[in-house]
C-alpha cells in the first residue's frame, strides 16, 4: 500500500469508533506531502482525538455537523445575501459547506490560505 494507505490503514485500527471517514484522505495526503508517514499519522491522530469536535469523523458525523450548522448560521448573519442567490437556484448552503468541512478546506482553499487555517485549529 501506498503511505497513504498505511496511514489510513493504521489511523484507523487505531480508531476503532470511527475508522476512515471520507474527507479525511484529503488531510492525510496534505500532510503526507509536507511531513513524514509516521508523524502525518500522529498529525491525523493529533487532529481527530484532540482538536477537532467529537464525532467530526465518525459514522454519525455529529461533529462535522454541528461544524455546517455553525458555518451556515454565521454566512446567514455576517453574509446575508449569500443564501437568496443560492434559493435563486433551489440549493442551500449545507452541501457545500459539508464537503469543506469533511476536507479540512483542504483543495477548497489555495495552500497558503488553507495553513494559515489550520494553524486556528
């Protein structure tokens, strides 16, 4: 397997509650591109068990949840005519802001930006 696989793999036997949940892939990957395979899973470890909610990668995702629920009530407050344009089109924000959550922003945000990001986590 690749060291991606390898981190993944290990992250979850470590993580019997949650194992792998999708979105997380992409965080493993980035951080596999700047640190090494044994730290980019201590790094992942380090980010589900102690810095992101509970739930955030679990099979009933209660974290990364209430994250969307956040995120939409703060565009709905600080950025109102965002949700008019997206009933315009019969859509709501909650898809859109699932997937970058679930990722971290990672691929949704240029590099500088997304660290910049993590570095508030």
């Amino acid at each position: 397997p690749s060291a991606l696989g390898r981190v993944l793999t290990a992250f979850a036997a470590r993580n019997a509650e949650g194992g792998y949940c999708q979105g997380l892939n992409f965080v493993a990957s980035l951080l596999l591109v700047v640190v090494p395979e044994e730290e980019a899973f201590w790094l992942v470890c380090l980010l589900v068990e102690d810095i992101l909610p509970p739930g955030f990668y679990t099979t009933e995702l209660h974290g990364s949840k209430a994250e969307v629920s956040v995120l939409t009530q703060l565009v709905a407050r600080y950025l109102p005519n965002i949700n008019p344009l997206l009933s315009r089109w019969s859509l709501t924000l909650e898809p859109f802001a699932f997937a970058w959550i679930m990722c971290l922003f990672v691929g949704e945000l240029p590099l500088h930006l997304l660290l910049h990001v993590w570095d508030r986590l």
